[in-house]
C-alpha cells in the first residue's frame, strides 16, 4: 500500500500519519513490532548465503539509524496516579 501524498516515506513524524482510524499509540506499536523483528534478524545466527547476511548487516544499519517509541522520558505522576489503588468492591445494602 503507498502512503498517502501529503505523508512522507520513510516517515518522519509519526503526527503526520495519525488520523481517524490510526492513532499515535498504533503507530508506535508497528514502529516497536518492527524493531523487534530487525532486533530478531540481527542476531539470528549466521548463514553461509551472502542474501541472509546483507539482510542482517541492513536490520543493523536501520536499528542503529531510528530510535525506540519506548526510550522517551515520561512525565512524572500526579498525586492521584500515584495512590495505592483498591480494588475492592463496596456493595452497600440500603
């Protein structure tokens, strides 16, 4: 599938493909799969076919070149996301 015309490829800012049915967290889960699998491929053990380790040597180069969704300072919790949260169910009788 092509990107559509107003979003470049490769992609610079995941905000420019965020719409109505792709959000930032979907975008940032492909970015995380994607990584995965390149993290995947590069230490997958070697092969003697010149196909596989130019796959390898390439997965390195892209993880070495984009950075993780995961690795962004989050802000610090608020009081109330910091409590002790109980879980229990109050079922008063009137």
């Amino acid at each position: 599938m092509a990107p559509a015309p107003n979003r470049s490829w490769p992609p610079t800012s995941k905000h420019a493909w965020v719409d109505d049915l792709l959000g930032a967290g979907d975008i940032d889960r492909i970015i995380i799969e994607w990584r995965s699998m390149l993290r995947q491929i590069t230490h997958a053990p070697d092969l003697d076919w010149e196909r596989w380790r130019n796959l390898k040597a390439m997965a390195k180069g892209i993880l070495n070149e984009t950075e993780s969704p995961t690795l962004t300072d989050l802000p610090p919790l608020d009081y109330q996301q910091s409590r002790r949260i109980e879980h229990r169910l109050d079922l008063r009788r009137h």
